[in-house]
C-alpha cells in the first residue's frame, strides 16, 4: 500500500513539473540554495557586505558572459 502511495505521489509530481517552465524552474532552485547556504553557513552571509542577487539578475550576467566568451 505504501509503495502504490509513494508511485502515486511522484508520478503527480512529475506531471507538475511538466506544468511549470523551466525558467521558474530554475529560478526556485537558485532561490533555495542561496537560502539553504544562508542558514547553514550564516556567518559567510553576514560578512558580504554586497547584496545577492537574484536568480533573473544572474540569468542576465550569465547571458552576458556566455555572449561575450562566443565573440572571443
């Protein structure tokens, strides 16, 4: 019964992610990782004193970088 649940579950997951662009997607990925490193390593945050970006303004600075090393 607990296996039929668990299958059940994950395939209802999977579709939902099927639903979702990718780009959202991603977007909560970076989000979560940047406020799991926060709360396990709360030091490091509080010493950067600069602002962390979010994951559009990252997006952004990587299409740069990405356009600018295929010009070279």
């Amino acid at each position: 019964m607990r296996a039929v649940f668990t299958i059940t579950l994950c395939a209802n997951l999977s579709l939902l992610a099927g639903c979702a662009s990718n780009e959202r997607i991603y977007g909560n990925i970076y989000e979560g990782l940047k406020t799991r490193e926060a709360i396990v390593h709360p030091s490091a945050e509080q010493k950067s004193p600069e602002k962390s970006m979010s994951y559009q303004e990252y997006e952004a600075e990587r299409k740069k970088l990405l356009e600018s090393n295929d010009k070279k």
